[in-house]
C-alpha cells in the first residue's frame, strides 16, 4: 500500500464527479429490492438480477416475511435468471432469517448500533461476504461503509495507490481512513468507480478521455509511450 494523502481521494472523487456527474445509485426500487438484489448480483451482471426480481415481484415475493415462508426450492425457481440459483436462494434465506428472526423485522436495530458492529452482523449470516455486506449496510441501510469490488482494486492499483494484491479489508481501511464519514460521498464514490471501469479502466483500459488520465500513473505512462490505454 503507498502514502497517499487524504486529498488525492477527494481530487479523484471529484474529477469523476465533474466528468461522469451523478449517479443516482442504488438500482434498486425499495430497500428491500436493494438487499435482494446485492446477494443476487455475486457473479452475474445487473440485466440477469433485474430479472430475477421481476419474477418476485410478480409472485408478490419482494417482502421479507413473506420470503422467510416460502420454500427454498421456490425461491430458487424464481431467481433462476440471477444463475447459481440454489445457492443464492440459500444466502437469501439465510439473510431473510438473519432479519426477520434476529433482528425482529426492524429496520432500525442495524442503523441503531455502530457501524461495525453492524457489519459483524451482517457478517455472520452464512454466504454474505464484505463486498455484499457493505452494499447492503450502505445501499439499504444508510451506514458510512466503504463498498470495495474488483473494480476499485483494479482501478486504484492502475492508478498507483494500492498492490495488486492488497486485501478486501486493506483497500476499504484505506478510503475510510481518508474520507469523511459520510454515507452520501461513500455512495456516489463507489458508484463513479463503477462508471470509470466500465467505460475507461476496463480489463484493457482506454485512457484517452478518462477523467483520471493526467494523475493516474499507468495514465501518464501510456502517454508517454505514446498508447491509447
Ligand atoms: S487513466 Fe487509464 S489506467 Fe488510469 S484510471 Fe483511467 S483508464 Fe484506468
């Protein structure tokens, strides 16, 4: 991990802020949809989960107790789409039992203690990582968490901040530690990350236009060299 003075956190936030503006995150209708579909998404792309929900909410099925009743096997039916469907309708389970029996349905019991404790939480129900976790606390939950995907790692080790092999735990610490608390800035950074890789810092990035291209190091070094990206 390299020294990096809080400051360069926020010129890269607002660089992609002032190219990309806002972007309106999560796309999720309710917060219930907002966890459904942070457990659904591991592995699979946005289009497959959006179908996955429109086949509960057809069968009336985006509602936590109604979920924590029904079987398994038809959770699974439904969320098909989403793919490993036997294995997600599990994890969903596991998440609706967490909350409905655990936390007695009550939104406030995860936003009434501190984040962290929170995130154990969370933590603890069997198939929920630290990247769902997080999206789930920050997206559903307003908690100040920093969501980290494989897309901040690939972005902030182009750019020169992090190792190629800096841990989950390492690269979230690292914007935490120089961020302001604030859920609002800890949304929208995670969703301008996800816009950056997408149309710039791809698995073979396109620096020409990238909004990060006069700071990022392998930006600067495929100037030099005279290469696109
Ligand atoms: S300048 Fe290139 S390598 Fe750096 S963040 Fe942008 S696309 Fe990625």
């Amino acid at each position: 991990m390299h020294t990096v003075r809080p400051q360069e956190f926020y010129s890269i936030y607002r660089k992609m802020f002032s190219h990309f503006g806002p972007q309106g995150w999560w796309p999720g209708r309710t917060k219930t949809e907002i966890i459904i579909g942070a457990i659904l998404t591991q592995n699979t792309n946005w289009q497959n989960v959006e179908k996955a929900l429109a086949n509960l909410r057809k069968a009336k099925l985006l509602n936590f107790k109604k979920l924590h009743r029904t079987d398994d096997v038809v959770i699974a039916r439904h969320i098909r789409p989403a793919g490993y469907f036997n294995v997600k309708a599990r994890r969903l389970k596991n998440f609706v039992r967490f909350f409905v029996e655990g936390m007695n349905s009550d939104w406030r019991a995860l936003r009434s203690i501190p984040v962290e404790e929170a995130r154990e939480k969370v933590l603890s129900v069997n198939g929920v990582g630290p990247e769902t976790a997080d999206s789930i606390l920050l997206y559903a939950f307003d908690r100040p968490t920093f969501v980290v995907d494989a897309y901040t790692k690939r972005i902030f080790h182009r750019y020169g901040v992090i190792e190629s092999e800096a841990s989950y735990d390492q690269v979230r610490l690292l914007f935490m530690d120089r961020l302001t608390e604030d859920v609002r800035l800890y949304n929208e950074y995670h969703a301008l990350i996800v816009r950056l890789a997408k149309e710039h810092c791809r698995a073979r990035p396109v620096c020409a236009g990238c909004p990060l291209k006069d700071s990022c190091r392998t930006g600067l070094r495929n100037f030099f060299a005279g290469s696109n990206g």
